[in-house]
C-alpha cells in the first residue's frame, strides 16, 4: 500500500517531535494548515497524541514517532549507508 497524502501529513506531524525528552510536546495552532490541524486530529484520535491540537506523545506515540524519524534519517540525502 503507497503513502496516502493523509499519512505524509502525519509523518510530518511526527518527525516534529524532539524524542530525546518527554517532557517537550508541541502545540497546533488554529493559524496552522488545515492539513495540518486534520493530520494532527487524526494522530488523536488513533490514540497517539495526548491532546487533539498536539501536546504529548502517547506511548504509541513515540514508538511510532521514532520509527517514522528513523525512516526519515535512513531516506535523507545526507545519509551515507555505503
């Protein structure tokens, strides 16, 4: 199954997570993308933020949000795997 747009928007909404804390969440404004308000409501409501405008990283939360940035780190331009 490819990406869906829906999805890149949530990854994008869980590589902004700083993973060397818990104690940091974040905050989605009202001013933010509709996209980005719908990727974050979405990530709620599958139980993996605390709040629906942000906040924590449930426990599956950061387990998924680590995944996904390790995803990104292998996939980045700059990653030298050879």
């Amino acid at each position: 199954m490819p990406y869906t747009q829906d999805i890149v928007e949530e990854l994008n909404i869980l590589a902004r997570y700083n993973l060397t804390t818990t104690l940091e969440g974040i905050k989605v404004h009202k001013t933010a993308t509709p996209e980005t308000i719908a990727a974050t409501h979405r990530l709620f409501e599958k139980g993996l933020l605390s709040h629906e405008d942000g906040g924590y990283l449930t426990n599956l939360g950061r387990k998924t949000a680590e995944q996904a940035q390790a995803v990104l780190d292998i996939l980045s331009p700059t990653q030298n795997l050879f």
